[in-house]
C-alpha cells in the first residue's frame, strides 16, 4: 500500500504515521525528518534548506523532490509506503506522478487552526530517532527523554508561536488545494484529527480496508 498523510503541521501526521507502519508494516518517509536530519549533520542540502524550515517556509520543491526520489528507490520501499509530509504543492504531487508510482490512498488528518496551535505549541522531538510527544497528550516515560531511543527532547525552532502562524498560511495556500487534487482521482479519504491518537489510527486503517 502506497499511502500518503496530508494536513496541516501539528494535526498529527507524523504520530499516525508511527503507528501506522508497525501495523502495515512498511516504511515512513518524513521529508521533515529527513531535512532536520541533514540539518544537524550539516550538510549540502542541510544548509540550504535551513533557511526556509526555520522560517517556516517550504523548502524549494526540486529539492524536496529530489530526496524523495532517491529515497522512493530504496529496496524497502517495494511493498508500500508511508509518505509524512510529502507532497506538500501541487508541483511535488505531479513530479510523484512522474515518477512513477501509483498512490493508492490519500488520508487527510483534518483538524482546525485553533487545535493546531494548541498541539504544536507543546510538542516536544527527539531530533535523533524523529519521534514526537506532548508535553500533555502524548507524554514520554520520562519526561524530557525519548522512550524509543533515550535522547534528550528538544522544542523545535520552528513550533514556536510566530512560526507556526507563518507555517498555517503556507499550509492554506500551498498544501490544502492537495485535497481537491487527491479528491479528484479518488483517493481522498478524511479522518476526524481531533480524535484521541489510537481513535484516530483505528479510524484511518478501517477506512483503509475498503
Ligand atoms: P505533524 O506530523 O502532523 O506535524 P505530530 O504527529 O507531530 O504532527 O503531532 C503534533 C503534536 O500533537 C505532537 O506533540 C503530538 O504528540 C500531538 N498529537 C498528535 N496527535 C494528537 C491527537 N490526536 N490528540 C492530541 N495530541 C496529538
Ligand atoms: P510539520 O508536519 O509540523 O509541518 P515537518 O516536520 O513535516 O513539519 O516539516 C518541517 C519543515 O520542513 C517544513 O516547515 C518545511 O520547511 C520543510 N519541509 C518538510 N517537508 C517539505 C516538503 N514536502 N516540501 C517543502 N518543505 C518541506
Ligand atoms: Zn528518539
């Protein structure tokens, strides 16, 4: 199954996304890990895209485009996939198109802007294995500390409150049209985001049997 998670930052892509790929059992690429990666390491692509990330703007989409085709070739993505935070234009869905690969299911997490602030403001990330948590709703074992691998939690640069305005209006502007896209091939489906996390799970992978 090849699967794509759409909608806003903070409306729990990435937290579906975890559960999702230990229950189908495929791989999740988050083009946003994949980035704040290459930023820690410092490298090419690292140091342009810092710019944009922390501003809360997208990343030019040749780049992003560019590292989900490499990564879309890689031997475990043969059975399905799970795409968190890709494509995030109208541009990035067609060079998916080009490439090749036929998307099988588009869920769209859907949440207003007011939950939104409220999740991304105490969400906390481990910047090494890419998990998230919430300083309420999803806390960790021990706070401060990620339960899958033990680093310390960080709050991301970008979840910060003038940012996180910034990255809504991108998101209205540029990734929000992907619903009428995705709606207009059939592959559209939407979950209630304001559910409780494994409500939300359970919802997508039922919508998914049929
Ligand atoms: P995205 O990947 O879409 O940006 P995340 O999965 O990182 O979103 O979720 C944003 C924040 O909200 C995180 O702190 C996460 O722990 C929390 N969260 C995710 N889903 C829910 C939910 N259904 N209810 C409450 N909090 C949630
Ligand atoms: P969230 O789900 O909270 O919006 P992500 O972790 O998916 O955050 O993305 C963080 C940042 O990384 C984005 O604001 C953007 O700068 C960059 N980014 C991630 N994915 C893409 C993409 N597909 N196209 C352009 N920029 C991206
Ligand atoms: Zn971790």
């Amino acid at each position: 199954m090849n699967l794509i998670l759409l909608g806003a930052p903070g409306a729990g892509k990435g937290t579906q996304a975890e559960i999702l790929c230990e229950r189908l059992n495929i791989p999740t690429i988050s083009t946003g890990n994949m980035i704040r990666e290459a930023m820690k390491s410092g490298t090419e692509m690292g140091l342009k895209a810092k710019e944009y990330a922390e501003n809360g703007k997208l990343v030019p989409d040749e780049v992003v485009i560019g590292i989900v085709d490499e990564r879309l070739r890689q031997d475990d993505c043969k059975n399905g996939f799970i795409l968190d935070g890709f494509p995030r234009t109208i541009p990035q869905a067609e060079a998916l198109d080009r490439m090749g690969i036929t998307i099988d299911r588009v869920v769209d997490i859907n949440v207003p802007d007011e939950v939104i602030t409220r999740r991304v403001s105490g969400r906390r990330a481990c910047l090494d294995c890419g998990s998230t948590y919430h300083i309420e709703t999803k806390k960790p074992n021990v706070e401060g500390i990620c339960d899958r691998c033990g680093s310390t939690l960080v709050q991301r640069k970008d979840d910060l409150p003038e940012t996180v305005l910034e990255r809504l209006h991108v998101y209205h502007a540029q990734t929000e049209p992907l619903r009428d896209y995705y709606a207009a091939a059939g592959k559209l489906l939407v979950v209630d985001g304001q559910q409780g996390i494994q409500e939300i799970a359970e919802q997508t992978l039922e919508l998914l049997k049929g």
